[in-house]
C-alpha cells in the first residue's frame, strides 16, 4: 500500500502527479495495444460447466416474467417492450440489467417457462447487436455478463434449439474477443481482474478456446498476484470485494479441477489467503462489517462461501497489508481499522475512517459505522465517507482525511481522492485476561499539531471492552488551537434501545436478545445524539449515537470509557453508578 504524505498543498500536487503519470504510462500501453491484431475467438461447445454458489430467488423469477425487473433498488415495468430497448432510470440498472445477474433468479424458479423466458431475453439482447446502451461495453458490465452466461449456460441450452445454441455460442466467442482486448487497455485495478476471471471462465467452460486457455488462466494468477495482498486483502481495502471475488473464484477453480488442466498456482494461493480474511471481516450475524465502500451484509453469499470451504479455519487476528486488527473473545467481535486509504483509483467507495471501530456481541451489533448502500441518494454516499460518519475520534468537525470528490476527479481518475494520513498502524497484544489493540494516525497532524491514539481491550469472557482515545501533541509541539474541539462517536445500530441514566453519568443499550450493555466515560462530555444507518439499506435508517465531546488542551488530552456487559437485568432507567477507573491493563475489572 502507499505510504501517504502529509496534507500539505505540495504533498497534495506531488501524489497527483504521480497519479497522473501511472495513467500517462497506462494509457500509453493502452494505445500501443490497440494496434496489436487479436484474432476471433470461436466458442463451439459448453464442455465444462461452472454453476454459481448462490442461488436466485423463485419470487423474483415470477416478477421478471411479469415483465418488472427490481434492479439495483430500481423496478421497472416492462410492461410487454423488450427491456433493453428502454431508457434505464439510473445508470446502476442499466449496468445490472446487462450484466445479467438475475438469469440467477429464472434458474431458480425449476419449470419450464422461466427457461424459455430466459432465452428469449438472451435472444432479445443477442439480436439487438450495436444498439444497446453504452454501459453494456463497461468493462466490469461486459464481464459480469460472460460470466453469468457461462454459469447460467446449461439452464438456458437445454432443450434449446440449434438456431439459439448457435448463436448463444457466437456471442460468448464475440462477447471473449472484445472482452480480450479490453482488458489489455484497462488500467490496473478490479476490473482489470473481474475481465480475467471472465476470460478463465471462458477458457474453462468453452469447447473451441483450447489454444488460449493456459494463456488466460496464466493471465488470472497475475493478477491475483498483483492484487491480493499477503494477508489476503484486496488493494482496494473494501471487505465486500472479497465476498464477490470469491464467489467467482470457488466455482472456477472446482471446474478446472474437474479438467484435465492444471490448477493455476497463483489461483490456488490468492483463495487460501482469502479465505481466513473473509472470516475476519464478519460479525456474529454472519455478515460483513461496514469499512471502506461495503453495501450490504452479504451474509447469505458469506455463508454459500464459508460452507464451501473445505478446512473451516479461525478467523485470523490482524490483517497489517490491508490494515484491520479483530479481537475476540466470547461471544463478542471488533473489527478495526488500522490502515491507510487505498491508493488513487483502486476504491470508488473509501472512506476516511482510520482507527474506527465495529463491536458485535453474538448475532447482534452495537456499534457500528454508518456504512454506505447502493440503492440510497448518492449524496448520502458522500456524507458517509467522512469521518464523523464513522465510530472513531474527530477534531474541530474535520475528516481525518481531505476527500476531493468531483467531475474532474471522476474523469480523471474513476473515483473520489482521499488523501490520508502520513501514518496508520497498529499491534496486537494477547494477555491472559484479554487482548489489547494499540493504534495511532497522524491525520490530525497537519491541521492541528495533534495525532490520535486508540487503545482497546477486549476481556476474555468478552463481556468488558474498554477504550481509551487520546490526542498527543506531534513530536515537534506544533499545535495550531490549544483549545481544539473533539468528539469520539458511537453509532449504534438501530436494533439497540439506548436509555440515558437519570444522572446522565452512562448509557444502558438493550439488544433484540434483551442482552444490556452499560456505557460509561470519563474525561469528556457524554450525550446521545441522532445518527443514520445506511448499510443495505434501501432508504437511511434512523439510529442513535453516543458522542463524547471536548477541548484538547496544550499538553493533549484521554478520554476513557467502557462498555460491560450486564449480568442481570435491569430496568432500563435504573441509576448504575459509573466504575471509578477504567483501566486497560488486562484483567482488571
């Protein structure tokens, strides 16, 4: 990952410039390919077949053939047009609707009709040639779509006749050719792996493309090698990636077993490392935690991937290539932050939240960040990369993070700019009554003279976490404000009750189990405030927050608090007196 620089305007001029160049250089590769002649892929025969891990939804299939796709958070009614030739209502549908994602669905529904519905809608894209919409011919879309034609292959070829299997087959020769070239032009980053993971798909399924074969799977390991990190993180810091990248994988490499082919070795490696991390980013609901760009929970495609895995590893506990730290204990999990932004280009969806915090005990989750969703307001997008959108410290109401985010930078580069801290990092240390994670960033430093630390500890039995944040003067003693405002937030999922105490000293939360949990503080001011919840959601999701507030002085400044979990139950206003320390030294409770 990129070590970043300070804020600073030079710093700001010199990171993009370096951007800059790697797009010059990549786009001057690009045009070289352009002249290189590439012959045209011939798909005879489906000879291997490579069905997905997830199946679709019988319900869904009964409104595709109604002629209303629910697509990316949008329906449309067909209502007897073919659906291709409409005006898409958001460039997300159009991208959905051609990457077709739902023949899943049809396939689902086991009868007869939604097959020879699936062909004719097969049949309607195929014959419309030059005319579909310009995001047909993204390269993530166009990749999407072959693999999904592979994986839905036999379900649409049986009983086909030999017009449609002909011409089904051409296409997917086409659809390689085009896709081929595309991924020699494609600058570095997921979609330049999602197109080779279509084109290995090709090259395992279709009878015809033998000659390229060792090429395209040879292909594929580079660039899991160039993109999957030693701990098995994607360049792109995004948790969901994962999830998807693997869905992808599992099926492909079980089919190339079942060839006489060689498993590519790069293949091989990139799931053995993807998988331990997978279990790290999930919480007792099964689903993701919500950093950098993640969703939706995905908890049903996690678990289609967890129960395809034949070792059924522990989750590891710290991931330092990606930048995550795990503690748990119990039945309670945090999932951390511990890195720096991904590099320019790499991540549409990262977030400026070093040092935050997700805490789930058991099925349920408390603390969270506010997490992002495909089917809201793209303005609530925005509003959630910042800091104060996520569970950790802020100073003077300003992102960790300068995030640039415009048309130019969308022209130029494909997503927003996040220009991070200097330094993010963090350690582990297990002791027999808990483990203790030590984390500090400096993304404070330049504005404010102050970097932030972050200590937790989780108890063994995982009924006590305790934190401590604290804001240190730099090295240097550059402070701008003695007298700087910070706040350190607590989003708390919506499913939680939260209850002030009658002396305003804590916080009792009550889960869906009936499960409470005591919050207390010291060292700051303690309120609950009004926060959203956006992950997977199809609209923001109200919720409350626990915001602790405060002036950092010249020395710095700590807050300490704590959540405990309570043993018996309580009413919800009953007074509980605060602890009269909240130490982190391991054991002490």
């Amino acid at each position: 990952m990129l070590v970043r620089r300070d804020a600073t305007p030079s710093a700001l001029a010199l990171e993009l410039a370096e951007a800059a160049l790697r797009r010059s250089a990549q786009g001057i590769a690009r045009r070289a390919a352009r002249w290189t002649p590439l012959r045209l892929l011939r798909a005879e025969r489906l000879v291997q077949p490579i069905p997905p891990l997830v199946k679709g939804n019988p319900a869904l299939a009964a409104e595709i053939y109604r002629g209303r796709f629910h697509l990316a958070g949008t329906l449309v009614d067909a209502q007897n047009r073919i659906v291709f030739e409409l005006a898409p209502p958001t460039e997300a549908f159009a991208a959905s609707l051609h990457g077709f994602g739902w023949l899943m669905h049809l396939e689902a529904a086991s009868r007869e009709l939604p097959r020879v519905q699936a062909r004719g809608l097969v049949g309607d894209w195929m014959g419309m040639s030059a005319r579909h919409h310009p995001v047909a011919r993204r390269l993530d879309v166009a990749s999407r779509r072959l693999i999904a034609w592979i994986q839905h292959g036999p379900f649409l070829l049986h009983n086909a006749d030999a017009g449609f299997h002909e011409a089904f087959m051409a296409s997917l020769g086409r659809q390689a050719t085009q896709l081929m070239n595309a991924i020699r032009l494609a600058p570095s980053g997921r979609n330049r792996l999602d197109a080779a993971i279509a084109l290995a798909y090709a090259a395992t399924a279709l009878g015809g493309l033998e000659s390229v074969r060792a090429n395209l799977l040879e292909r594929l390991s580079r660039e899991l090698e160039q993109q999957i990190l030693p701990d098995g993180g994607h360049i792109s810091r995004n948790p969901a990636v994962l999830v998807e990248l693997l869905l992808d994988l599992l099926p492909l490499r079980d089919a190339i077993e079942r060839t006489s082919c060689e498993l590519p070795h790069g293949l091989v490696a990139a799931i053995e490392r993807m998988l331990p991390l997978l279990r790290f980013f999930l919480h007792g609901d099964g689903g993701l935690a919500g950093f950098n760009g993640v969703t939706d929970r995905m908890a049903g495609a996690a678990r289609a991937i967890v129960d395809a895995d034949a070792v059924h590893g522990r989750p590891i506990t710290l991931a330092p290539h990606v930048g995550y730290a795990r503690l748990g204990h119990g039945r309670a999990t945090v999932i951390a932050d511990i890195g720096r932004p991904p590099a320019i280009g790499l991540n549409p969806g990262a977030q400026a939240g070093p040092l935050a915090f997700e805490f789930s005990d058991g099925p349920h989750r408390i603390v969270v960040n506010c997490g992002n969703s495909r089917l809201i307001d793209p303005r609530w997008t925005e509003a959630s990369r910042r800091t104060a959108a996520h569970s950790t410290a802020i100073l003077g109401e300003r992102s960790s993070c300068l995030i640039v985010a415009n048309r130019v930078t969308e022209k130029l580069f494909g997503s927003p700019l996040l220009f991070g801290p200097r330094t993010v990092e963090g350690a582990l240390q297990s002791h027999p009554g808990g483990t203790i994670l030590e984390a500090r960033h400096d993304g404070y430093v330049a504005a404010y003279g102050y970097g932030h630390e972050r200590r937790l500890y989780l108890a063994s039995d995982g009924a006590d976490l305790r934190g401590e944040d604290r804001f240190a003067p730099s090295p240097d003693g550059r402070t701008t404000d003695p007298e700087t405002g910070f706040a350190v937030r607590f989003h708390l999922h919506p499913s939680v009750k939260v209850t002030m105490a009658r002396d305003g000293a804590s916080v009792v939360l009550l889960l869906p189990n009936r499960t409470g949990w005591r919050f207390c503080a010291r060292g700051a001011r303690l309120e609950v405030a009004d926060s959203v919840y956006l992950l997977g959601q199809a609209a923001p999701r109200r919720t409350r927050q626990i915001v602790l507030t405060g002036t950092v002085g010249a020395e710095g400044t700590a807050v300490k608090w704590a959540f405990k979990r309570i043993e018996r139950r309580s009413a919800p206003n009953e007074y509980i007196a605060p602890p009269r320390e909240l130490p982190l030294e391991p054991g002490t409770r």
